[in-house]
C-alpha cells in the first residue's frame, strides 16, 4: 500500500498538530531529480533533503511515483532511494526563429515532425509564446490570426493547428506554453507556500518552472498510444533578440545543457533576402541572427534558410564560414508552390540524417516512407478544375483568422480533385446601407457573391457584419445555393429562417440586441457575463443525430453521434426549436440533453446546413471534415451520389 505523500501545507498541519508526520531522507539527487520533484508538490527541503510523507512506509516499499522517477525506502531511517523507470530518454528539437516574424517556424516545425515521423519515431510538439496572456481565446484574429480549439478546451495558436494536420495528433492545453502560465503557475506556488519563504526570482524559480513543463508535457502521449513519444518538436515563438523571449531563451540553454548534446538539436530558421535588382543573395542578417543566438548560449546546429529561390551555393558556403555551421546542415526552405512540398525539400536535403545522427538516433530509425505525402503534394500541383467559393464573414482583411476554415476546405477539395478558389466577401459590404454608403463595393460584393457556387459563414464574435451574413444566408436559401454555416453561421442561419418565413421581423441575437422580441438565439446560462478567458462552452462535445436520414449523419458514416469542438457562448433559444421545426427548418443534431440544438439542415435544399460546432479544426490532410466535403460534393452536383455509395 502506497504511503501517503503531503505537500507542504497538509505536511505542516501534520507536524504542528503532533500527529502522523514522518520526515525521510532523500540521498543527495541531481538538480534534474531534484527539480522533478518540486515541480510534483513533494514537501521537499532543498537544504536537509527531506520529504513528509502522512504515514512510515516499510523498507523496500514504494513511497511516491512521478512521471519521472519512483522513490523507494531502502533505510530504516528513513533514507530513500530514487530510482527511474526504464525508458528511452525523451530527444528535442528546438525550432527557433530569426531576422523577421512570419518566416514559418510553425510550418518548418511541423515539416520536420513529419520527416521524423515518417522515419518511424513518434512526435509530439510544443509552442512556446512569449506573450503574458495565459491562454488565446481573448486576441484579435487581426492580430494573431484564428484561435485554434483542441479536445480538452484549450484556446490556443494557431500553429498547434498545423501541428495537429501535419501530424494527425490530439495535443492538449499544455502542449501551449506562454510567459503567462508560467508566472500563473510560480505565483501560485509562492502563495501556496511551496517555496518555503524563499525569495522568489525569474532565474531560479521561472526557469525551472518551465523546465519542469517541458519535460512534463514532452512525455504526454498524443497519437493514442500509452508510451511517450521518441522526439518533441519544440517551437520558440518571436524572434531571438525579442525582451519578452529572453527568460525561454535562457530556460532552453539550460535544458540544452542539462540534456545533452545527444538529446537536444537546434533548427534555426532565418531569412535570405534578394535586396535590389541585382538579385544577389544576402547572408548577412542570417550571420547577425546566428551570433545573436550564440551569445545567447544556444549554437544552432542546423540552419534553415528561407527565401523567395533555391539558395545559391556561394551562399550556403558564406553562411557555413561565418556561422560555423557544416554546409550539409544548411537547409533551403524555399517559397513551393504549396506547403505539402516542405516536408519533400527536408527529406530531399537529408535533414532528417543530420538530425537522426545529433540525436543519435539512426540506429531506431527507418528511411523516411513518404509515399502518400509526395503523391498528396504533386497532385494538388497537377489539378486544374476549381470551385469558387464565397468566404464570407468579419476578418476577411487577414486570412490567417480563418486558417483551420481555409485547411478544412483544401482537404474538401482535393479529395473531390479540385483546387479552392476562395472569394473573400466582407460581410458588411452586403448591407443595405452600403449600396448609399460605398455602392461600388456594395456592387462588387453581390456580384462576387452571385458567381460563387456554394457560400460559407465562419464563426465570429459581435455584430459588425451580421446584417450582411444574414442577406448571405437568405440568398442561399431562396436561390439554392450550397450553404454551410459555422457556429454564427448556423446562428445566423436560424435569424434569417424566423425573420423571412415566421415574420418575425425583429427576431435576433441577444448577444446583438438585448432587448429583441424575438430571441431566437440566447446567452447560455452557465456562460459568464463578466470574464471573456475561457468562459465559453470550449471542447470536444458529443453531438447525437435525431434521425439517421439527415444529410449530416449520413455524411458522418450514417452514426449516431459525432464528437467535434465546440467554442460559443449563445445557443439557439430551445423555446423557439418548434416553431421553427413547423415551419420547415429542422433540428436534426443535439447534445445529451436534446434540448441545446447543434446541427441544423433544411430539407428540400441541395445542402443547407448550420452547425453550432467547428468541425474544421479535425480536418486532416487525406482525411477532410465530412461537413465539407458534402459543401463541396453539392456545389459541383455529386453530393447525392456519394451518400448512395456510401450506402
């Protein structure tokens, strides 16, 4: 029987009240042993080496168990032994960032996991984001793009989502490291008492709080299976020099070194610019970058070059003798014609080899099977049929704000063997009140609109927009166009259907109108009014299908119940689901409770569906989202077609 292990606050009472408190020794530990421990809430003084358990274990029993290590009394006195589970020690990538912001780190780090990967070792990922906020769910998709959701809730960068694709994992909250979390989580610990009065500063206690999370989160398994993986592809966001970056900067020199030279590489990404018309190829703010980094304390052991044309060997030659790194661990990422290739570019200049062999890992590795990726790639490169479709929402100014949408509707495409054609609508551009305002964009708008073959309204938050997403909507419904809509898009969906067929003209949002007659959609009661972080019904959510003959359960795979994430405050008012229902519009998807209302579809229409869920953050490479896929098999006519075959 295990005895019990108090942290220090349940340890003090124990001790103050004279009752059951046993101190053991611990032997002297290493600071990688000892940090493991601090990070698991043990009652662990650092001077005296001793540890409170609620009860005297017996000699040989097994006292606590971490992640990391078991401990063990191998004394009578109480001296313990710490001991390791056998296992492979977790190998790092670090993918680090130079010169400029946007020069693709996330994908560059996606790419490599996948080469790895491809290589037969497993791969998780870790972003780290320099930023204070703790979570992402509260940024403007303006100024950092979507907010991707990942089964456990989690609001996080977007870059977790290319993660996800490339690598067809489930990663979690944690797998999201941002300076806010970090001070979060060492406050705490301060306030707790952990810290036993200690002066608390950033270069003990943050940096080996952050350690501690790495290691931590590096060993969750997120492909499935029980064991960690082999390799954790680690992304530094910003760009080495950043203030903000500087405490990870120093965390990760320390992990370097206390990991070693065999289970840690460094990929640094930088820019080669063309200045001029000369077309010369530059290198020096690469070598600024790269000395940079070195005086940092971290030595790149691969560069990777990105630039507008295959690098030039001149090149690559300058960049080995000046940053003292060997011109066959000097990658070229350059610009392809789409991001599948970048995987291929890696493989092709054998960055898989030099980072197998840093790692010393050659030995467990195969050569990399990347078969169905470069056929995945070169046949999206060979399509030539397109459709257009008709993006129309509130942040089309930055596309990045609805990448997982653009992804999801890649992955459509390409299994239909097609290529996307996105027309960006702004949604106020639609409104009435612009045909005075702005009339030639008003007119652009419509008429881009009228030539589209399916419309899509993606998710959003307040009503800048929504008269236009509602004309949108209207349109497809009366014309017979294609229709999906995405969380607001289902919302709005169900305004525009009690509006023009019910009569209800005031009928609305109360999260548009507060007051509204109508309330066809409301606030959902356990939301909160008050705080915006992470207050919304977030995650993976089961959705059961009232009848098996609706268009989505049969896109499904004709089941019962589809898992998909969920990120939203309002819900259709379930007081308004019958009159709705009467009236044409059916509910065919709630949750457990069959009184939220998650997909809606109405029959008659080559396809007209709402969802209150975001199916587009499962969507996979080789695998699109089936909500998709039927938007795309109805805008070219073959939707009923693939519902028979799949009976």
């Amino acid at each position: 029987m295990l005895a019990v292990v108090c942290g220090l606050s349940e340890g003090t009472k124990l001790l103050l009240r004279g009752t059951i408190g046993v101190v053991l020794r611990f032997p002297l530990l290493s600071n990688s042993a000892l940090r493991r421990l601090r990070y698991y809430s043990l009652w662990l003084s650092t001077q005296h080496q001793q540890l409170v358990v609620a009860a005297k274990p017996a000699v040989g029993q097994l006292v606590c168990r971490t992640m990391a290590s078991d401990s063990y009394l191998i004394e009578e006195d109480g001296l313990l032994d710490i001991t390791k589970p056998k296992q492979r020690q977790m190998k790092y990538v670090l993918v680090t960032g130079g010169v400029v912001s946007g020069l693709g780190k996330g994908v560059t780090a996606s790419s490599i996991g996948v080469v790895l990967k491809a290589c037969g070792l497993r791969v998780t990922s870790i972003k780290i984001d320099p930023y204070l906020k703790l979570r992402s769910g509260t940024m403007s998709p303006f100024e950092h793009g979507e907010v991707f959701v990942l089964d456990d809730g989690g609001e996080v960068d977007l870059d977790l989502g290319n993660y996800e694709r490339f690598l067809d994992v489930t990663l979690t909250k944690d797998n999201n490291i941002t300076t806010g979390k970090i001070y979060q989580s060492v406050i705490n610990k301060e306030r707790r008492g952990d810290y036993l009065g200690k002066t608390v500063q950033v270069i003990l206690m943050v940096l080996l709080c952050f350690g501690c999370w790495i290691e931590s989160v590096s060993s969750i398994p997120v492909d499935g299976k029980v064991d960690p993986a082999d390799v954790c592809v680690i992304e530094l966001g910003g760009t080495v020099g950043d203030i903000e970056s500087m405490p990870f900067i120093e965390a990760l020199r320390q992990l370097s070194f206390s990991l070693g030279k065999e289970n840690f590489c460094l990929v640094h990404v930088s820019l080669v610019p063309v200045i001029g018309v000369v077309g010369e190829q530059k290198t020096k703010p690469t070598q600024h970058s790269v000395r940079e980094l070195r005086a940092l304390g971290l030595i790149p052991d691969l560069l990777a070059c990105r630039s507008a044309q295959p690098l030039k060997d001149g090149a690559k030659e300058k960049l080995s003798q000046f940053c003292h790194v060997p011109v066959s661990n000097i990658l070229n990422i350059h610009d392809v014609p789409n991001i599948w290739h970048i995987p291929l570019l890696l493989r092709n200049q054998n960055a898989h080899e030099v980072i197998l062999k840093q790692l010393n890992c050659l030995s467990i590795a195969t050569a990399p099977d990347l078969q169905n990726w470069t056929k995945m790639a070169e046949s999206y490169d060979s399509l030539t049929n397109s459709v257009k479709i008709a993006m129309v929402g509130k942040y089309t100014g930055l596309t990045d704000s609805y990448l997982s949408v653009i992804k999801a509707l890649l992955h459509a495409c390409v299994a239909c063997s097609l290529k996307p054609s996105f027309e960006w609508i702004a949604a106020s551009n639609l409104e009435d009140e612009n045909a005075l305002l702005a009339p030639k964009a008003h007119a652009t708008a419509w008429e881009t609109l009228r030539s589209c073959s399916c419309i899509l309204v993606p998710g959003g938050f307040g009503d800048r927009g929504v008269s236009g997403m509602i004309l949108a909507a209207k349109y497809a419904r009366e014309k017979k166009i294609p229709y999906l809509g995405i969380c607001l898009g289902m919302q709005i969906s169900v305004i525009e259907f009690s509006r023009s067929v019910l009569g209800m003209e005031k009928a609305n949002s109360e999260e548009f109108d507060p007051n509204t007659p109508f309330p066809v959609v409301i606030f959902m009661p356990e939301g909160s009014r008050t705080h915006l972080g992470s207050s919304m019904r977030l995650g993976s959510r089961r959705t059961f299908f009232q009848s098996s003959t609706c268009v989505s359960s049969k896109l499904y795979g004709n089941s019962s119940f589809v898992d998909e994430r969920h990120r939203h405050r309002y819900e259709v008012n379930p007081d308004m689901v019958k009159k709705l229902e009467t009236a044409g519009l059916k509910f065919v998807g709630s949750d457990e409770t069959g009184k939220r209302m998650e997909v809606v579809e109405l029959p008659g229409h080559p396809y007209y569906i709402g969802v209150q869920f975001h199916p587009e953050f499962k969507s996979r490479p080789g695998k699109p989202s089936a909500l998709f896929l039927g938007l795309i098999l109805a805008a070219t006519g073959r939707l009923q077609a693939h519902l028979n075959n799949m009976n």
